[in-house]
C-alpha cells in the first residue's frame, strides 16, 4: 500500500504575538487570513498550504519560510517600500538545467528569516 500524500496541507508556525504577526502577513506579505478562532491562532492560506500561527513562548522550532514570487526583484523592492527589513537583496542561489534559482530574505517581527524565491530564466537579471 502507498500512502499517496499529495501536497503539504498545512504548516506550523510559532509567533510570539499573532496580532502582530497578523498584522505583518497579512499587512506587509498580502497573504490572505483565512481563519481566526481562538485569540492566540491564526491561520493563512499561503497559496493553497495553511499556515496556522500560533502564540509560542518557544520560537526555536520554526523553519524559513520560502515564499514563491514571479519577479524577486520587484517583490523584495515592495516589502522594502513597506517598511519590512532586508537582511540579504535578490540573488542568485543555484543553476539548474532549466531555470536559475534566486532569492532574497528578509526578517519577520519576531526577527526570524523569511525568504522569497523564484525559479528565473536562465540568465534572468534583476531590472
């Protein structure tokens, strides 16, 4: 028997104030607050994933976050415009075959990374 799992449902991630954390996801990164049932829990739809914050004294466990965007460029520029600091600007990670690997990162308020990513064209540069 195969388990069949077919995508990632859902993310875990610990906020030390989800008002706050609201306020910076939804606020600054336009992700879309689907759901809030409890004053400490939150939960994102995060292209499709739900990412569920929740009120944590213990923060350590959180992975980055990487976020896919079509321009990298353009998009960090956006978060700097909006007051989000940038820890390292567009850059290109890998290449692969069909396409080069590029991201930038940025922190969150709980002064976390948090990255966006995109799959470039080969040879793509930022504008």
């Amino acid at each position: 028997m195969t388990l069949n799992i077919t995508r990632l449902a859902q993310l875990a991630y610990p906020v030390s104030d989800v008002d706050r954390a609201i306020a910076f996801f939804e606020g600054k990164l336009g992700l879309r607050l689907a759901l809030r049932p409890h004053p400490h829990m939150a939960f994102f739809d995060a292209g499709g994933v739900s990412l569920m914050m929740e009120k944590s004294d213990n923060l350590s466990g959180a992975s980055i976050l990487y976020f896919a965007v079509a321009d990298v460029a353009a998009s960090t520029a956006e978060l700097e415009k909006r007051g989000v600091e940038i820890v390292a600007p567009p850059h290109r990670i890998t290449e692969q075959p069909t396409y080069d690997l590029w991201m930038s990162f940025f922190k969150e308020p709980d002064g976390r990374l948090l990255a966006l990513s995109m799959e470039a064209p080969k040879g793509w540069k930022p504008a």
